[in-house]
C-alpha cells in the first residue's frame, strides 16, 4: 500500500509540474530540470568520496550538448542537474579506478515526438541508482590489436588465425601458431544486377583439448568491461558459432564478452599443464570480402589468468592506429 502510495505521488507531481500552460511552453521551449542522484560504490560496495561526475543534457533546439559538473561526497553520494528535453548521460572518474558511463531516459513517453509528448506524459526528474566504480588492480603488458579490414582468403573452409599476432597463418597472414580455425560460410544474394556474397555464419573452431572460449556477460557501463581474471569454474566451448545481427556489428552482443584458452599442453597422463589466455571485445563485423574485431587482448604469460590490460605497456608491434591504444581495448 505503502509502495502504490509513493507511486501516485510521484506520478501526481510529474503531472502536476505542467498544470499550467506557461509552465509546459517554458518546458518544451528552454528543458526541464532533470536530475541524476547517484550513489558511487567500488567493487567491494564501499563508498568512493572525491569521484568527479560530469553530466550531458542534449538541447534538440541548439544541437549542442549542456554539460553539467560535480564531486561525490564521503558518502559517495553525487548529484548531476540540468536542463533536459529527453535523456541524458553521465560520466564518473577518479584517480586509481576505471571510468563509468550511463544513460537515462527522463520521460517514459512512448513515441519521440519531443514537442508534444515528453513533458505531457510522464516525465520523471529524477534518476536515483548506485553505480560502480572498479579499481585498477595489477594491469599487465599484453599483446592488444584492433583488427581493422582483415581481408577473408576464402570461404566455407577452416583457415588458422593466430590471436597473438592477429593475423591469419602464413601463408594468407603472419600467424604463426594456428590458436583457432575460422570458418565463414556465405550465400550468394542479388539485388538487380547485382550480385554478391553475404556471411550467414561464422564458427570458431580451437583444436588443442582444453583450447575453448567461454562467453559472458559485460561490464558495459565501464570502461573496463571484463572481468580481472579468468574464471577457472566456468567450463570452455570447443566452437563457438556466431550469426548476424540487426546491423553488420552484431555479430557479438555488445553486451558480451569472450574469453579464451589457447596453445593448451597436456602431461603424459593428459592433464593441462601450459595455456595461455586472453579475451575478445565487440564489435565483430564480417562482410564479403572483409572483418573486423573491435579488441583482441593475449595475455603472453604461461597460465596466468589475469584479464587486466595496462594499455601504456602493449606489446603489440605494430605501429599506427592498429596496436596504439590508452584504453583497455583496442580503439
């Protein structure tokens, strides 16, 4: 009762700050005050004091973005305010922790006719949630490579790619080790007189008995998005089939991750005794001719499961835009 009561509440003075004409004009015309009241949490759920906030409001009638700027108390508590017409995003940094990001939606209309429905109907000021900040623990120099337009040497059969170098195996790229068999599979499609190739499917294949892939959930709203170490207790897939989504980078949910195991050895008795691990962030595009994946991260060192990039110490060869990041992925 007491929950449906506060409900109605809320809902009454939503409405009831547009009970005057002059007041809804003012509203549509110059934005509502919308305001995120955020609690900042590390990974333990201790408060984080001195987190500095930065909030963006987007004004659809100036086409320019009205930023707004604070600092969490020793509750961790912070408060972004400002003009709003729909939504707005957040940011949150501190010395020692990984960035997070949000976005919120200020009114619950239905359709995005900002004129006459966002102040109207049910606009909400205030976005009230926790958020986390996770601390930069032990990053390690890794091998990251963002792998921009890599020509596809041929279709529905298994070609070896090396995650190390991210490139396929000699003779195609300058793989060496063949840590997994891509295969992609395409049908032919027209359009007019045109006609061309489309990827239906890809499928990743890794050869050695405990290589695998595992998939999980992301840490979207932060800038470090997986997991410090590879989780031991979650089993690794022998293949891995991925189709396209609505759009060509939909291949990976960008709300998803993976992490693989790779060069695995086995003991005369059949037990893993050397490995090597690493993980792939979205996006993955592959078109006719062409693919890219967003972040291949190779963690060098023998058995050792730390995820955790330190992007001013990649080992990557390369130089230019491939390989050069200060980000926990590739750019």
């Amino acid at each position: 009762m007491k929950s449906l009561l506060f409900a109605l509440l809320v809902l009454f003075v939503s409405f009831d700050c547009w009970a005057d004409k002059e007041s809804h004009a003012r509203a549509k015309r110059y934005g509502a005050t919308a305001t995120f009241r955020l609690t900042v949490v590390d990974d333990q759920g201790e408060p984080v004091p001195n987190v500095k906030g930065s909030a963006g409001f987007w004004n659809h009638r100036t086409h320019k973005t009205d930023s707004f700027a604070s600092t969490s108390n020793e509750k961790g508590e912070i408060t972004l305010s400002g003009k709003c017409f729909y939504d707005g995003a957040f940011g949150l940094k501190k010395e020692g922790y990984y960035k997070t990001t949000g976005r919120h939606k200020f009114s619950r209309a239905s359709d995005d006719d900002v004129e006459e429905t966002l102040f109207a109907r049910k606009w909400v000021p205030d976005y009230v949630n926790t958020v986390v900040l996770k601390k930069t623990r032990n990053p390690i120099p890794m091998y990251s490579h963002l792998v921009d337009n890599k020509q596809i040497p041929a279709f529905e059969t298994p070609l070896g790619f090396d995650l190390q170098v991210a490139d396929w195996v000699k003779p195609h790229g300058e793989g060496v080790v063949p840590d997994v068999y891509i295969t992609v599979n395409v049908t032919r499609v027209s359009f007019g007189r045109k006609t061309w190739l489309k990827p239906t499917k890809v499928t990743f294949d890794f050869p050695n008995k405990y290589d695998g892939v595992q998939v999980h959930d992301a840490d979207y709203w932060s800038e470090f998005i997986s997991s410090y170490s590879v989780d031991l207790t979650k089993p690794f897939q022998k293949q891995l089939v991925l189709h396209p989504g609505e759009t060509d980078y939909d291949w990976l949910d960008h709300r998803k991750y993976l992490v693989f195991r790779v060069r695995s050895e086995t003991s005369s008795s059949g037990e893993l005794v050397r490995c090597n691990y690493g993980k792939i962030y979205p996006f993955i595009k592959f078109t006719d001719e062409e693919f890219i994946i967003k972040s291949i991260v190779f963690n060098p060192n023998p058995n050792d499961t730390n995820l955790e990039f330190d992007p001013k110490r990649n080992l990557t060869d390369k130089n230019g835009y491939e390989g050069t990041t200060k980000k926990q992925s590739a750019p």
